[in-house]
C-alpha cells in the first residue's frame, strides 16, 4: 500500500530518529510512506483567531499539492502536523465563506475543498495494517520492557480531530502490546507537557515534565512512548536540570513509538538513531540485549 506522507520541519531537523525508523518499519509492514515533492511548514500551531484566515494559508497549501498528486489521504508523523492539517482541512470542508476567502486568495492553485484525508500513523497501523498483522512481523520481542504511553495534547484535542478516545484512548497502548512490552496504566497520558512555554518559561515545562516523568518512574516505567517532537523535547531535554532539582528523580528514557515498532520488526537499529534520543534510551536497550554493544 502507498501513502501519501506530509513529513514537516522538525522530522528533517532533530527528529531524524523519528521518520527513519517510521518508513523503514512501515515499508516491512507492507506500507511505503511517499513523501511529497513539493511542502512546507504546515504553520505548526493552528489559529484560534476566527479571523485569521493568513494562518490557514500554509497548511491549505500543504493540502493543495495532495491533492494534485492525485491522492485522497494524507498521513503524519508529527502529532503537531497532524493537528494543524486536520484542522484546517475541517475549516475547508464546514466554512463556504472561509473556504472561498482563502481559494481566493491562493489563486495560482487548485481550489480546495476538504478532497484530502489527514490520518496519523498511529490510525494507519491500527485501522489498515491491525495489531495482529504487526505482531505477526516481530522478529524480536520487547517482552519485558515496561513503557508509559504518552499522547500529549494534539492526538486527542480537540474532540472533532482526535485519533481515539479524548479521555482515555488506547492506541498506543495496542501497538506496543503488539510488539510485546508490557504497558502501563499511565494516568498522565494526555497531560500538556507544557508546549511552546518552553520558550516563553522553560521553568514552568520543567515543572510540568517533572510531574509526568517522576508519575513514569513511580510506575516502574523503563521509558516514556511519545509521538510528538515536541513533547519529546520538553520531556527529554531538561532531565539533567530536574534531577538537579528534585533528589527523586533519576532520568526516563524518552522514545518514539516507531523505533519500538522498528526494533520489534527486524530494523537495522543504526536506522533507528537511538544515539538522538533522551534519557539513555541507548543504554537501557543495550542493556536488555535488544541493540548491539558498542565495540
């Protein structure tokens, strides 16, 4: 099966760990990921300005080249993107008015009128491939890893978009149970990890990643699951000053859940980049014998 993939910025950047080993898994699952000659910057945050119809522009666009290609769905990595996409396709399809001002005002394209599909990856595994399939392909099993699955916000918020049930989903919980780790009950799975404050008051995110990772750690969790650059960031990036802060608090690895899927499958783990992640994920699969010792 070919899928039409929107990669955004922060995939081609520092999240390299992230796309690599999602195409690589999915192309043993049977699904290859397409990525679009032609995108841009989805605008990363959708706008909540009623009318601020500038902001919408980007991610239209990005709908535009689908389109063109001849393709009805779309899939993402970046729970972000997703969001973004998602939304601005639900603009397109239930506001005329909105819809006309910004065919309008993109002249030189196609009009668009909500003729795309945007899915996550995590709808993809679960809804065309199937938990079955993927755990027929593991060649080798995580037994024995304990993992928190994380959402964040932008997966199941708002209601309308959202890939699972916005108070408790389960999909992340069905893939890594699929590729054989134990998942915990984690009830700060949908937490805000405190987005773009990292910019604005980096201590409130430290506050906010403590809080989820120390609730991790009292469950006995060996890594965080996350779907979301973001959140992978916010979460990993400051673990030194947490623990520099809170005595309790001795680090979380933070991985993606396409590298648990890669590794489960048979994927070179040097395509996974498991050296880009935070929190020693490196050396906590080393040491469950689940990647090569370094030499």
């Amino acid at each position: 099966m070919d899928l039409s993939y929107y990669p955004g910025c922060t995939l081609k950047t520092r999240a390299l760990n992230f796309e690599d080993s999602a195409i690589a898994a999915m192309a043993v699952l049977g699904v290859n990921l397409i990525e679009l000659p032609r995108w841009n910057c989805c605008g990363t945050v959708y706008s909540m300005t009623d009318d601020d119809l500038a902001h919408h522009i980007a991610p239209v666009r990005n709908l535009v080249r689908i389109a063109e290609q001849g393709s009805d769905r779309v899939v993402t990595l970046c729970s972000f993107c997703y969001n973004t996409l998602k939304r601005a396709d639900l603009l397109m399809r239930n506001s005329p008015e909105k819809r006309n001002t910004i065919n309008t005002f993109m002249d030189d394209e196609i009009d668009y009128d909500g003729q795309v599909e945007v899915v996550h990856l995590l709808e993809v595994l679960r809804d065309d491939v199937g938990w079955e399939a993927v755990a027929r392909k593991v060649k080798t099993s995580l037994e024995g890893l304990k993992v928190a699955p994380y959402y964040g916000c932008t997966l199941t918020r708002p209601q309308e978009i959202a890939i699972d049930s916005v108070e408790s989903p389960t999909v992340l919980q069905g893939l890594m149970q699929a590729v054989g780790t134990t998942v915990l009950d984690f009830p700060l799975a949908t937490e805000c990890c405190g987005s773009f404050e990292i910019v604005s008051d980096p201590d409130a995110v430290i506050e906010r990643a403590y809080t989820i990772l120390g609730m991790a750690q009292r469950k006995g969790a060996d890594a965080i699951v996350v779907s979301c650059p973001l959140c992978a960031h916010n979460l990993g990036h400051k673990q030194a000053e947490i623990a520099g802060k809170y005595s309790d608090f001795t680090g979380m690895p933070i991985v993606y859940f396409t590298q648990l899927l890669a590794l489960a499958v048979g994927v070179n783990p040097e395509v996974c980049r498991f050296d880009l992640n935070f929190g020693g994920v490196e050396a906590l699969l080393r040491d469950r014998g689940l990647i090569p010792q370094r030499v």
